[in-house]
C-alpha cells in the first residue's frame, strides 16, 4: 500500500494524459492558433509542402502538374513541392478526413467546395484566403511574386465566388467544366430525326423509344444490328438529379443548408425515370458501364458526362478504350445537357478547386500560397486546359493568345486540338451565364450523393421487376435520408445536431474509464483518511 501511495499521484497523471489524448482522438485535432501572414517569405532555410492533385489517369495531366512544379521550384529555390497523385476526388476527400484527427494534412489540395464545408468544421483545418488575396506583396498579382500571376479583377469572379463559404474564401477556383450531351448524330438521323440546337426532355425520350422499337430477327436491335442498345445513358446522376429540380424550379437545398430535395417534383421526376428505364430507353453509369463505351460502339444514342472526360467520347476520341473490333464510325456533336424547354439553357458549374491547410509554421502557409497562385499563372492554367475540355479560370488565360490559337485549331488532329474536346469547353464558354452551383453547407457533400442514390435505386429497383409508386418513393425518401444523415442536418444552419444513442461499444469504453477514475479516487481518499488517523 505504501508503494502504491507513491505511485498514486503518477497514476493520476497518467489516466489524465490518457483521457486527455482519448479526448482529442475522438473530437480531432486541437485548433490551430490563427495564421497571421509573415512579413515577407524566409528565403534562407527549405521549406518542403505536399500537393495532392487528381489526374484521371491522363498521362497530359501529370506532365502538366510536374512542370508546373519544376517551374515553381526554380523560382524558389527553398521550397520543396511533393506531389501524389489521386484518381478520384473521394479518395482524396476521405484521406483528408482521416489525415485531420493526426494533423497530417496535406499543405495544398485539389478539392471540391462541398468537401472543404466538411473539413471547416475543425477549426484552422482550411485556412480562409481573404486577407492573402488581398495582401500586397504575396496577394493576387502582389509587387513580390516572382511570377506573373492573376490580378483580383483577372480571375473569372463567378468561378472565384464557388469557393466562398459562410462568407470566408476557403477555396481558390483551378479548372472549370460542365455538363456535356454527346450525341451519335449519325444513329438519330437514321431515326428520321435532326438534332436541335436545345435538346429536351421530351425530345430525347421519344427518340430513345423509337431507337428501340425494332428487332431484327436474330435478335439484334435494328438501328445498330447489336444486341446491345441503351438510347440514354448518364455518368453524374447526382448532377442529373439537380439539374432536373434546378430547371424545374424545384427544391433541392437552401444555402443555410435546409433539405429541400423530398418533394413531389422530384417523386414525379423518378416515377418517370423508372417508367423509361422499365421501357429499355435509359440507364446509368453505375448500373451499365462507362459512356464512353457505349456511345464509341454505338451503343447508345445520347451519353451525358462532363467536358472534363471529352477526350473519350466520339469515334475518333484520342482516349477511347474500347477494343478495335467494337469501334464503329459515326458523327459526334455536343450539345447541353437535356432541358425542361426549348427556352433554357440551365446547366451546373463544376470543376476542381485548390484548398491551402492550415499549419503551425506561417512560412509553410505562404509557400502553400505562393504555389496556388502559380498554379493560376498562364502556363499550367493554358497547360492544363488543354489536356481536357475544361476552361481556364482567369481572364488572363481565356484571352491569351496561345490559347485562343488552341481553340481556333479545333480538328486540325485528334489529339491536342481534338474537335470535340474543344467543342466542349466552347460550350461551357458560351454558356458560363447560364451556370449555376448549389449551396455548399456541412452535409452538402452528402446530400449530392443523396441525390444521385435516388436515381440509381430506382434504375436497380426497376430492372428487378419492382413496382416504383409512391410506398416505394417514400421508403426511399426515409432510406436515402438516413443513409447520408440528412435527417441530422440542422434546418437552416448546416451544421449537425443530435446523433442518436451513443454506440454500445462507446458506452462501455467510457463506463469503463468512469470505473477507473472511481477506483483511483477511492484509493486517494483511503490513503489520506489512513495518513490522518496515523498520524
């Protein structure tokens, strides 16, 4: 007893760090202090910063990245930029997630608005951009960059305002796409129709049931004697699902982050969707396979995907992967994603942003900064938007001749000025009036999911045979809302409020440590009545 006397008061410190490194396993990473911009760049010593960029596997999209990096190592010497490389912005979304508990965040990421709401929520996780922007040495076009970046008034405002959230810059915009409807226009004609210049719903539902009207007799379909034929088939339903609702002027979320999307818009919106999938006339990415694909070996009639993935599409795309023996020659043309009227023009604004991580070291920051901004200077933006039919998001590199040149060499080749990849970012240029984004809030991430889960439980459910009626919309409501924790989120505020009863293992983890701290107590007040009656 004596000696565990002595050891008492260690025991407690113990327990405490204990708890204390319990506590901060569970709750995250302790806030950073705020980041206050140093007064100029420490030049003297090395500075190493990570970069964790998406590339969709395109080999011109790495190259892109390393240059640009090269570039910005031989204007700074001192800084080290480590570049990895992601195929999909979940992955880099859920590495981040898990990196913030352990403050082991990357320093720069290419990441999407709706993913950095969740991140915020850590307090010093993202560092807001406004006072850097504004700064005059190291802000957008600042007196002490090495590099010819952007001005405030050279960066395209709209793409620039994506990346606002609850009032604070936390993102910089990189690229910019949209929506594109690929159309095998030699398939339609053999239908007897033209393409118009605003494709409709109605439009493409009539030609999709008359693309498989006929059979022949082996039982290949007539339009394109192969046994396989999906007239419409879409990647995004996440994004089909809001830009039906948007053109419909239905709801979808508010920006202080209330659910809007289980409504009858969207009920009806479903019922037809599984009506056209119950008729053969539609299907999804996640259900049938890659676009690209189909609409290469005439298998479909009408694929929508962003511009961002152009250089797969069409008979002479310079991406294609189909085998050599299921290429078919047909007509490309592009058009916007299918409307409510002939009238509109409504499509979504995407495209990947750039977050700066909050670090305890001020000089880390800015070095972070300073690689953002170049990223945004001509070349890499120029470079870049090449590799894809994506757009520039400055002023400076729209009009920039060198890029003007790219899109005025459209189908001079099919490779870097490969027509269709150009026809796409025209379309996202001659439209960017007509774009739109949706609120961002902690939980829009997940409610974009939501949105696309409903679409594609309805293509599986129908295609098992099951009835899709208003019982079955309002199980999926209650099951998609739950699944994604939509019923957690906060009317009117984004944030999330009461989670349910604690986990049964959480429950016992903490009763046990109540337990322990019990036990410890009892045994402090034993030796300290025992010391005073010694005594």
């Amino acid at each position: 007893m004596k000696r565990l006397r002595k050891r008492l008061p260690r025991l407690l410190c113990a327990a405490a760090a204990g708890m204390s490194l319990l506590l901060s396993g569970c709750h995250g990473a302790k806030a950073k202090s705020a980041f206050v911009i140093p007064e100029a760049l420490d030049e003297s010593r090395p500075i190493e910063i990570s970069f964790w960029a998406k590339n969709d596997t395109n080999k011109n999209q790495t190259n892109v990245y390393k240059k640009a990096i090269e570039d910005f190592e031989a204007l700074y010497p001192n800084i080290k930029v480590n570049l990895k490389l992601y195929t999909d912005y979940g992955k880099i979304y859920n590495d981040v997630i898990t990196n913030i508990a352990t403050d082991t965040t990357p320093n720069v990421a290419i990441t999407y608005p709706d993913h950095i709401a969740s991140y915020i929520q850590q307090n010093g996780t993202v560092v807001g951009l406004d006072a850097l922007m504004a700064d005059e040495k190291y802000g957008l076009g600042g007196s002490a960059l090495k590099f010819d970046g952007p001005t405030a008034d050279e960066m395209v405002d709209s793409f620039v305002q994506e990346g606002v959230i609850d009032g604070t810059q936390y993102a910089m915009p990189f690229m910019r796409s949209t929506e594109a409807l690929y159309i095998n226009k030699t398939l339609v004609e053999k239908l007897g129709y033209s393409v118009p210049d605003v494709v409709t719903w109605d439009w493409i539902w009539e030609v999709s049931n008359k693309a498989i009207e006929q059979k022949n007799p082996d039982g290949t379909y007539a339009l394109n004697s192969q046994k396989t034929l999906i007239p419409f088939i879409y990647k995004s339903t996440d994004n089909m699902m809001i830009q039906m609702l948007k053109q419909q002027d239905a709801g979808y979320s508010t920006e202080q982050g209330e659910i809007e999307i289980f409504n009858d818009m969207t009920r009806e919106d479903l019922k037809k969707i599984a009506q056209e999938t119950r008729d053969g006339a539609f299907s999804t990415f996640k259900v049938s396979g890659y676009p690209a694909n189909l609409l290469n070996a005439s298998q479909t009639l009408f694929a929508v995907d962003s511009t961002a993935g152009s250089t797969w599409m069409g008979a002479e795309a310079p991406l294609s992967d189909i085998s050599p023996d299921a290429f078919t020659e047909f007509e490309t043309v592009v058009r916007p994603v299918p409307q409510m009227s002939e009238n509109q023009s409504l499509m979504i604004s995407q495209g990947p942003s750039m977050a700066v991580f909050g670090k305890e070291d001020p000089q880390e920051v800015l070095a972070s900064w300073l690689f953002v901004q170049y990223m945004l200077s001509n070349e890499p933006q120029i470079g870049y938007a090449k590799t894809e039919g994506y757009l520039p998001v400055t002023h400076k590199a729209l009009e920039d001749p060198a890029y003007q040149d790219y899109l005025a060499k459209a189908g001079t080749d099919n490779e870097e000025h490969y027509a269709i990849k150009i026809e796409a970012a025209k379309l996202l240029m001659d439209h960017l009036d007509d774009t739109f984004t949706t609120p961002v809030f902690n939980g829009s991430a997940s409610l974009r999911n939501a949105a696309g889960e409903l679409i594609e439980d309805v293509v599986r459910s129908t295609r098992r045979k099951q009835t899709v009626d208003d019982a079955y919309i309002d199980e999926l409501y209650e099951k998609v809302s739950s699944l994604y924790r939509l019923d957690q989120i906060s009317s009117g505020s984004g944030t999330i409020h009461d989670l349910g009863p604690m986990p049964a293992s959480s429950v016992w983890f903490l009763s046990l440590l109540a337990l322990t701290w019990v036990i410890l107590g009892a045994v402090w007040l034993f030796q300290k009545r025992r010391k005073a009656k010694n005594a």
